[in-house]
C-alpha cells in the first residue's frame, strides 16, 4: 500500500511539474494575451505614456493604469488623444488597459478587442480579455465580458470606454 501511494504521489508530482503557465493560456486568451504584450505601433490616452491614478469609477482592484489603443482602435481617439463622443470602434480595434500593483510593476491586462467573428465576442462585437502578467487568466474570454459590462455599460461610456468620462 505505501508503494502505491508513493507512486500515486510521484504520478500527481509529475502532472503539476509539466504544467506551464503557457498551458495555462489557451485559445482567444493566449491570443489576446500575446497582442496585450506587444507595445509597438499603440497610441496612449492624451498620447501620454504617464500611469493614471485610479478613478472613483473603476471597478479594477489597482491602483495605477494607462491605456492604449492600436492603430485601427487610434481612428477614434481625437487631436488631443482622448475617444471621439460617440465613437463606435471599428473591427480589429485593439485596446489595453495596463493595471499597475505599483507604479513600476505591471500586474494585469484589461483587453477589449473587436472581432464580431469570435465565438467569444459579445453582442456589440467585443471580446473581453482579464489576464495577468504570469500568464494566468483572471477572467476567460469565453464570459464574454461578463463580470466587466456592468461597469464599462455605464452612463457616458463610448463603446464601453469610459476613460473619457473619469479621465478629462
């Protein structure tokens, strides 16, 4: 019996020791976490690169942010970087939000993007993307935004961006 039970210990050992964070993400999730990374061709809000202290309407549990949109997504920002009133984003808009712990340590990525054909986009469109840093995916794709359109529906928001709203 201790041999089996040795071994049942070893096998169990084994499973958890070949799981990578990698495997962790999968799908949609992995893509949208690989395109977060990338910061390359994105425009900041107000086309400034400074973190923002958290407003009273955030419903996200840190401290520091700034967001940035890709090129597709910049089409609606206006001459002073913020989101155009009553903006619709057009497909393949890509925009992160960067969630800081510190103000030097990035934890986590907010990610909408537009891609009506997903299995994993909402009805307007969106596909929602809550992953940290480790790879670890703090709220799947496959929700499709669930536990985020509450806030991001509310009063004011232009296709659900509310950075103009707490951010003038």
């Amino acid at each position: 019996m201790n041999y089996f039970k040795k071994s049942l210990l070893l096998i169990f050992a084994l499973a958890l020791a070949s799981c990578s964070k990698e495997d962790q993400l999968k799908g949609t999730d992995k893509a949208l976490f690989e395109e977060a990374k990338a910061t390359t061709i994105f425009f900041y809000y107000k086309f400034n690169t400074s973190l923002l202290s958290k407003s009273a309407g955030s419903g996200h549990n840190f401290p520091y942010l700034r967001t940035r949109y890709n090129v597709t997504a910049a089409s609606q920002l206006d001459t002073l970087g913020k989101v155009k009133p009553g903006a619709v984003f057009p497909e393949g808009s890509l925009i992160v939000k960067e969630l800081y712990r510190t103000s030097t340590s990035l934890s986590r990525y907010a990610i909408l993007k537009k891609n009506s054909s997903s299995a994993d986009a909402d009805a307007n469109g969106w596909v929602w993307g809550y992953i940290d840093t480790d790879e670890s995916v703090a709220e799947p794709a496959k929700n499709k935004g669930a536990a985020c359109n509450g806030c991001h529906s509310q009063t004011d928001n232009i296709d659900y961006m509310l950075m103009n709203k707490y951010f003038q």
